[in-house]
C-alpha cells in the first residue's frame, strides 16, 4: 500500500539553525499537510497545500516557517531560524481531494533545538 | 473545552474486551475522522465519518456520529493487544483536522 514517507527521521539542529524537513507524499494525491507534536501533547494541524501554494495556514505557522514542493515528488517544510520551543514532532500528510478524503500521514520527523 | 476532546484520556482493559472511546467536536464540520498511534509513530487513519452518516463499521470498528451533540463514539469489538495504542478523533474543518488530546488505550494479554 502507498505511504507518506519522511525523512530524516530525527534531526538535531542548533538553535537560530535553518533545518528543512522533507516528505514524499503519496503520488496521486494533490493535497499536502504539515503538522506538528510537541512531546504530549495533541497534533496540531500546520498548513495545508495545493496547486503549489498555501491553502490554510494556523497561527503556529508563522513567518519562520515555509513550505515547498520543488519538484514533482517532495514536498518540504523549512524553518528559517530554529527556536528551543520548535523540538517537536512533525508530520507530513497527503490526500487525494480535499472533501472527504483521509488524510495519510508519515512517520514523522523528530526535531531536537539544542 | 477545547475541540476534539477525547473521554476518557486513559482506558486498561483485558484482552477480548469492547473499548468504547467518545469524543466531542465544536465546528460545523464536514467530516469526522479517527485514527490511532502507536508510540513514537505517525498517525494511522482508521474511519471517516461524514457529516450526514450516522454510523459507520470497519472489521471490528464502528463509529457512530451524533451531529446534534456534536459527539462522536469509537467501539472497538472484542480487543486484541495489538489494539494498544493512542487513539484521536479530528475534526475536519475546510482543509485542517483539529485533534484531541486523544485516549490511551492500553489492552492487557
């Protein structure tokens, strides 16, 4: 069966570091997602993503955060300037529409700020 | 309370068991899906509901949808140990799911 994959799967990053997480979505899906867990606590939802740009964001996804989808399989999510408070899980998401269609998630990429 | 929340947070039963985990929502949503997660993984999508269903079953799964309560219901039928894991209801508002703090379900051999 298909499967969101991600990559790195842990990540250590110095604080004020850029760090660029990466995943390859399922590859006929056309909506993309990006959430995060702090250790926890509950998934909070990120941005969403389609026709290579940002659908929905949340007050989390503030200007430290971009997303991509530099070529035709990946799609990523970039942190400018990494804070203590960024260590987090973060997941990335594919569906194949937008209305009722489950969203598909990865494993995850475990972030740790020093 | 805030959206998504699960009841309870933490659930031990024995193996063979039902597990009933209930979950209440704010939104006017489109859908309502769950899922579950097993410790240091991602989330695994289980059941969508949508908004004009009022039940429904996947193997030993079965959900129900009370839109005038805005609540939500997991059974999960005669439980294995396997069936150990976290499990969250989301919300489905445009884009975005909004989970909860989620239930610990923890089936004992």
């Amino acid at each position: 069966e298909p499967e969101v994959t991600q990559t790195p799967s842990h990540q250590v990053t110095q604080m004020g570091q850029e760090v660029i997480l990466r995943c390859v979505p399922i590859s006929n899906h056309l909506y993309f997602y990006w959430y995060r867990q702090i250790l926890g606590q509950k998934v909070e939802f990120l941005v969403s993503f389609y026709n290579n740009e940002i659908s929905e964001k949340s007050e989390i996804f503030d200007d430290q955060f971009s997303v991509e989808r530099p070529d035709g399989s990946n799609f990523t999510l970039k942190i400018r300037s990494t804070k203590l408070e960024d260590s987090a899980m973060y997941f990335c998401a594919s569906s194949l529409t937008l209305s009722n269609q489950p969203q598909h998630f990865g494993d995850g990429t475990r972030l740790s700020i020093l | 309370s805030q959206q998504g929340e699960e009841d309870p947070q933490a659930l031990s039963i024995q193996e063979g068991e039902n597990a009933t985990m209930n979950c209440s929502y704010k939104t006017s949503i489109n859908n309502l899906q769950w899922y579950r997660q097993n410790s240091g993984r991602g989330l695994v999508h289980l059941i969508l509901i949508r908004s004009n269903e009022r039940e429904k079953h996947s193997g030993r799964l079965r959900v129900t949808l009370d839109t005038s309560k805005k609540s939500s219901s997991l059974l999960i039928t005669a439980s294995r140990a396997a069936d150990t894991a976290s499990y969250f209801c989301g919300e489905t508002s445009g884009s975005r799911l909004t989970f909860g703090e989620g239930t610990q379900l923890t089936v004992n051999p």
